[in-house]
C-alpha cells in the first residue's frame, strides 16, 4: 500500500494523506541551520548543535509527532490544522510535498485553503514560512490564524534531565509584534531566537500555560477555542511564540503571510541596546531579507538552483524510471543529508547523545565528495584533527567544539582505516594532492601538526602495530558492527555496551578490519607511489599480501570468510558456531578487497550470502541469529532475533555485497542485491515498510523477526552513501579514478542501454552504454569524442571541455 506518489519532475515525493504509518520527514538547511519537518508539521530547528543550540521543542518517543510549527485555523467555530495536526480535524483536502530542502503542507476545509511552505534559505539562520490561505467560496470570509511554536530551553538535555532550572530562566521580549526567546542570554550567551511575521499580528503570547490553558495542549488550545491570545508574558515555564491574525478574506482572494524563525548572535560587547533589553539588530537584519513574497521566490529559486548545480553532477538516463528517480534524486539528497548531520538528528537519535561519528562521517563523505569537495575537504582535515597520536581514533567528536569525545566510548579499531578510504576517495575525485601536505594536529594539540599523508601512515600503521594470534588485526572494542563486543562483557543491566571496560590484552581479531587493510591500506600504497615513496610503498605491499595469505588462511571457514576470533580464541561466523555461523560484513569486505576473487573462494563466499543470508527484503547480518544473551559477543546478543545487528538487514552493508558481485562480474545478482533495500522498489510495500519510502533506513527487521520487512531508523544512516556509491560507480559503472573516469558497468542486461551525464574535474562527460547482447560486465569497446580507447578508462579531458563517450558492452 501507499501513502503518495514520487512526482520526478518536480523531484518531490508527494504524501496524499495525513495519516502515514510514523511521520514521514524531510531536512530543511544546508550548513549551519536545519529542521526536521514532518508531513504534519512536526519537528524541530537547530543551528548547527541539536543539543546546545536547539531552537524549537520536540518530544521524542511520544505518540507522533512530539512539537512542531503549527497553524490553527478558526473559522467561526471551526478549528483546524492544514497539516491536519495537532487539532486532527478532517481535511478536505490534504497534500505534503516532501522537495529538495523545502517542504510544503497544503489542507483546505470549510471553503478555506493553506499552503504552510518551508524551507532553509540558503546563507541565514533561519527558516522562512510561507503561509497562504484561499478563499475558495463565493462569499467574503472572516477567520483567525494563530501560529505557535514551543521555544526549547537551549540544552535540550536539561529539558528532560534538569528542567526544574529552566523553569526558573525561561525569558522573553516581544517588539513590534516580534517575539525574542532570551533564556539564559543575561549570563553568558550572547545569542538567542526569535520569531516574527511580516504582518503585524493581531495577538500575541509568550507562556504555553496562558495560550494552552491549564490541563490542555497543543491539540486544544485555549487561547484558539476563545478566538484571543492574552498578550502575555513568559516568566520562566515554557516560552513559546503564539501570534494571532484577524483576516478577512474576499471571494477567491489569497493572502501570504511569512514567518521567520531564527537564530542571532551578537558580538558580547554589543549584547544589549539598553539595561535588559537584547540587541535586535541581527535578527531585523536576517527578517529583512523575507519581508515580502517576491524575495520568498528569489531565496526558492536560489534554492533550487543549488540543487540543480549539485545534481548536474551525477545523472542517468534510463528506462528504468525507478532507478533514475534514485540516482537523480533521492539517493544524492540524502547522501547530502547524512554528510551534514552524520547519525545525530533524526526520528530516532535525539540529537543530543551523539556527535559526529567518525567512521560514520567518512563513509558518509564517500557518497557525496562529487557534490561538495571543498565540504569534504574540510570535512577530512576536521575529522583528522582529532585522531590521536597513535593512529588510533575517538569514535565520535562534537560538531561545535570539533573536538574528540571519550564519553562516548572508543578503542573501535577500524575507525582509522575510514580516514585512509575517505581520503582516497576525495583524492580520486579531486586530484587534489596539495591536501596530503596540510598541516593537521592529531587530538587538537597544535604542537603535534604533520601533514595529513602523516595521518593516514599512522592509520594504516595502526591496524599493522595491532595484530593477533592468526595474523589477523585486533578488533578493540568492535569494528563496522558496533554491537560485536569481543572484548567486553557485560553483565550489569543498563551497563553501555560502547563504554563498559575493553579488556586490556584482548586477543580477539576482526576478518572485517582484515579485509579494510588489504583494500585501503593497498590504496594508501597508490599513494606512496605517487608521492615517490619506494621503500614504504614496498612495506605496505608486503603487509597487505600478509594480511591477504591470513584472510585465506584464518580467515577462510570452507565456504564463506570467517568474522572474526573471541577473546578465547574460538571462531565468529563459522560453521562451528551453533548460531551466527556466516556473517555478512566480511563476505562483502574482503571481496570488494579482491580477496578470493582469481580461486573462486569470493564466488562461493557470495553463494553461501545467497544460500543463507538472503530474503525478500535485503541481505540479514547473520545466521542463524543468536536466541540467547552471550556476554562474549555482546550488544550484537541483547537483541531479540531478527532486530538491528542481531540478524536485522542492515541496509549499510547490503551495498558491499552488491559491488562484490560486481567484483566477480555477476551484474544480475548485484542488481538485485540492489533493488531489494532501495525505496523507490518498495514503494508498494509502504504499510509494511512504515518510513519515508523515499530513504533509506538503518535497517529492516529480518526474517527471525515477527515485524519482517518494518524499517527503523529512517534518513541517518551509512547505507545512502553507500547505495550510491554502489549504483553510481560499479552498477552503473562510472567510477573516479586518480588518472581519469573508469567506466565498468555491470548491469546485468536489465539495461540494454543508458546515458550518464558525469562532471568531473571541471569537464562534463556524456557516457553512453550499449550493451546490445546483454552481458554482464565487460566494455569491448569505447570511443571517446569519436576515437577508439584502449581499455575504458577514459583520460582526463581539460576543465570545460564536454567529452562525449560510447561505451559497448560484449
Ligand atoms: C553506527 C555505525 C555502525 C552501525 C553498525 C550504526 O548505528 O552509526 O557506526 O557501523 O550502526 O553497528
């Protein structure tokens, strides 16, 4: 079943009903100020921390949605919501249009029409609000728009944690009809929020309390049902910003009326305008610029022309409309999305627990360095900023400070490979080597400044200094899959799996980090070629043949590739094991790595994924899952069968899969893998599936669960990067490389032809593919610009140059 239809024209996702299985949301912003709106006007705005810099309240875990921007509509008794809450009063006619960093909400009852639009201008703190309202009768109307949002007590922590003192701070000023949120400004912030029309509002209120009355809520406001705010003023409690409109509306008449919501920031000597009375003129400044429709329009079409230029980038033409609403949309968008918030605020991660992951943000870069290189840059030199001098990483770091975060666990051994393969990959990209040269402290010690190429010697020499009995690297606390827990054992209800003590001397080793080295630590060697260096590129060679012959050797279990050995020495993902006997990571690692591809030992790792591992609804992590809690496994053994790491699709790594059948040339089966987790393919199964059937989720309950096929943990995760580069570069088979654009489709004959528009440093590339006899993989034959190639690697073209490219399957 669905709930809306794609509208690829538009590149919307349009929701035609209200009442979606969860709220099905979309992220406004780009840099530094972003909201999460719901297709009922539910979520929150931040600017750039979601803990310590929240704008608007929002409830998690309460029945949806827990706060949003919401507009009520009186007309005589009649009160509704175009976004149908949190009144829920039956609509006439109800669309959300879900766009590329805009959303619109659009209800109608009563003869009355709204279009609640909104979005993230590009450059301001702020998100704007277009609300226009139709009188669709024959008759002049009368009626009343109140809009109301809940201002957040800042550290969103405290709201649930230490809201006995936000209670006592809560503070406001209302100028001009202009409502500014100042908590805690008189101490030692010297920015605030605020909130304003463009129209001066009829009413206004500053305390929930007297706009909601006691013993009610944002479902049955008080001050609404009475047709009057009571203008008055919060003194700690809960400040908010209700402001009331007194309209009168001509037969067919419209009328906008804007909204800003913003953040402002003063210089701290330029605090206030006179004794408690905050300086406003930031905020005029931002408002000013959205004071009328015509600039609503300019910031729109700015808006998407930012989109036009990102997704010019990377495009496809096909017949298969499903895979080019994917590829020229969605997956691009919210690789954007999760490069810009990494796993921190979504539906289901507060926001305030966790920062930025350091794996988590190299991967992410992996799926949009094409789009936004100097981000990525910049992105790269942060994130090595904060490894520490042994190679080793914090496995997450905090957005404002950009500093590593040890509360949240670390000694996650793979971390530091993430940074040799994000950079690799910014390079092919780019080609920009200056950027092994920078200069960058490990743990933000300035003193301790090497160059970045510095960073990822140390990275690669982590794995190598870190090694275990079977010649195989050391796990630490976990790999990729954080709830494998080999060296810790937990036995204290509540006890966090991510900091609960990692046993100093563990033994326990990782064939997935194995399988890393040998595919990021040989392409750290292409580096050191590059950069002259003989006798390290012979080193790391040599230890990436090593660590291949272990893989082969330790690593190999008769039919598939091992996951790892425990803290006693036994094997994970054998066929020893009572449960988890094959694992998914590994198999899809070391053959993306090559390993086992020349004996066949890759093709028959990947049958045995196929045999075992494979259901409708994508590839699970493990079988047969574990039933029992096993405290030498850990996190991974807490979950009931067939949920997240415990036998769940974890969609992140269904993509590795894919690109390893690529890898042995088997384009059917990699297409399949392919389509299995990717939304637009299970736009039917809506109901079953119940997230944004426009996204990716984390992971979808396996077949041991009694939820089969229910995603959870919708937008923020690994798998968007992933997908696309598996879409983009080995299915479709355009893949950067340091001397030019490999092309390598492996499509599986689905396709007997498709077009890919690729920028690429500076040269645009129109690359047709002919497969006329349906093969699987192999170009036989490419032109470029007319003239046969050798090969199809196709060479660097100059900046500006538009290279037209045939490439023939056979
Ligand atoms: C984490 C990833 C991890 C994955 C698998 C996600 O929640 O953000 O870092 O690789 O789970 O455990």
């Amino acid at each position: 079943m669905r709930y809306g239809y794609f509208d690829d024209r538009a590149r919307e996702y349009v929701i035609t009903t209200p009442e979606t299985p969860l709220p099905w949301i979309n992220y406004l912003g780009n840099q530094d100020f972003f909201s999460l709106i719901s297709n009922t006007g539910g979520g929150y705005s931040f600017y750039r921390d979601a803990k310590l810099l929240r704008l608007t309240r929002y409830r998690y875990n309460t029945p949806p949605d827990g706060g949003g921007h919401y507009f009520y509509i009186k007309d005589g008794a009649d009160i509704w919501n175009p976004g149908w809450q949190p009144v829920r009063a039956p609509l006439e006619r109800y669309a959300c249009h879900h766009g590329l960093g805009y959303t619109a909400i659009e209800g109608a009852r009563g003869g009355l029409s709204a279009r609640q639009e909104v979005f993230v201008p590009l450059g301001d703190p702020c998100e704007v609000t277009r609300l226009t309202l139709r009188n669709e009768t024959g008759a002049v109307k009368s009626f009343q728009v109140f809009s109301a949002l809940e201002f957040c007590l800042w550290n969103a922590v405290d709201d649930a944690a230490n809201f006995q003192r936000n209670y006592s701070t809560g503070e406001v000023e209302v100028e001009d009809g202009a409502v500014y949120h100042k908590t805690e400004y008189r101490e030692r912030r010297s920015h605030y929020a605020f909130f304003r029309s463009n129209c001066p509002p009829d009413g206004f209120d500053t305390s929930r309390d007297a706009f909601c009355g006691p013993y009610r809520g944002f479902g049955d406001p008080a001050a609404v049902e009475r047709g009057a705010c009571s203008g008055s003023i919060a003194h700690g409690w809960a400040p908010i910003a209700a402001l009331q409109f007194d309209l009168t509306l001509e037969p067919g008449e419209e009328r906008d009326l804007i909204f800003v919501l913003g953040y402002a920031e003063n210089p701290p000597e330029e605090k206030w305008s006179a004794p408690d009375v905050i300086n406003k003129a930031p905020a005029l400044s931002i408002a000013s610029r959205y004071e009328t429709a015509a600039q609503v329009d300019a910031a729109l079409i700015a808006l998407r022309a930012h989109w036009d230029g990102l997704l010019g980038v990377y495009s496809v033409d096909c017949a298969d409309r499903k895979l080019r609403r994917m590829v020229d949309i969605w997956h691009q968008y919210q690789c954007v999305v999760t490069f810009n918030l990494s796993r921190s605020a979504s539906s289901f991660e507060s926001g305030t627990g966790r920062g930025m992951g350091f794996r988590d943000s190299c991967q992410d870069l992996l799926g949009c360095v094409h789009l936004i290189p100097g981000r990525a840059r910049e992105r790269i030199l942060d994130i090595a900023a904060t490894q520490l001098p042994d190679g080793g990483a914090y496995h997450q770091y905090q957005p404002l400070t950009k500093r590593g975060n040890n509360d949240i666990g670390g000694g996650f051994n793979d971390d530091p490979l993430w940074l040799v393969a994000c950079v690799c990959a910014y390079l092919r990209e780019t080609g920009d080597f200056a950027i092994l040269d920078e200069a960058i402290p490990f743990d933000n010690d300035p003193i301790s400044a090497a160059p970045l190429m510095e960073h990822l010697r140390r990275s690669v020499g982590y794995t190598m200094e870190r090694m275990g009995p079977h010649g195989l690297p050391l796990i630490g606390r976990a790999d990729w899959n954080d709830c494998l827990n080999l060296n810790c054992f937990s036995t204290e209800p509540g006890e966090s799996f991510q900091t609960v003590e990692n046993r100093s001397g563990g033994k326990a080793e990782s064939v997935l980090i194995a399988g890393m080295f040998v595919k990021y630590a040989a392409e750290y060697a292409d580096l050191c070629v590059r950069l002259g260096l003989a006798e390290e590129t012979g080193k790391i060679r040599a230890a990436v043949e090593r660590m291949e012959a272990a893989v082969l050797d330790a690593g190999w279990d008769g039919a598939w590739f091992r996951r790892a050995y425990d803290y006693f020495g036994s094997p994970v993902g054998s066929k020893e094991c009572d449960e988890g006997q094959i694992y998914i990571e590994p198999q899809g690692m070391c053959v993306m790595a090559g390993i086992g591809i020349d004996d066949g030992r890759a093709a028959m790792a990947l049958k045995s994924v196929e045999e075992r591992l494979d259901t409708e609804y994508g590839v699970v992590v493990h079988q047969p899952a574990y039933t029992t809690y096993r405290p030498e496994l850990g996190e991974i053994s807490s979950y009931p069968p067939g949920y997240k790491e415990n036998a769940g699709i974890f969609c992140h790594v269904n993509p590795w899969i894919s690109i390893a059948e690529t890898a042995i040339g088997r384009g059917k089966r990699a297409f399949e893998v392919y389509r299995k987790t990717c939304p637009a393919y299970l736009h039917d199964v809506s109901d079953l599936h119940r997230t944004e059937p426009y996204v990716y989720s984390q992971m979808v309950a396996g077949k041991d669960a009694p939820t089969f096929g229910e995603a959870k943990n919708s937008w923020l995760t690994g798998t968007a990067a992933w997908a696309f580069v598996n879409v983009s570069q080995f299915l479709l088979g355009v893949r950067p490389e340091l001397d030019g654009l490999r092309v390598d489709p492996c499509m599986g004959g689905d396709l007997d032809a498709f077009t890919v528009t690729r920028k690429f440093r500076g040269a645009t590339y129109r690359i047709t593919v002919q497969n006329p006899h349906g093969v699987e993989r192999g170009v036989r034959a490419l032109t470029v610009d007319g003239a046969c190639v050798e090969g199809n690697l196709i060479p660097l073209a100059p900046p500006g140059a538009e290279v037209h490219v045939t490439a023939v399957m056979g």
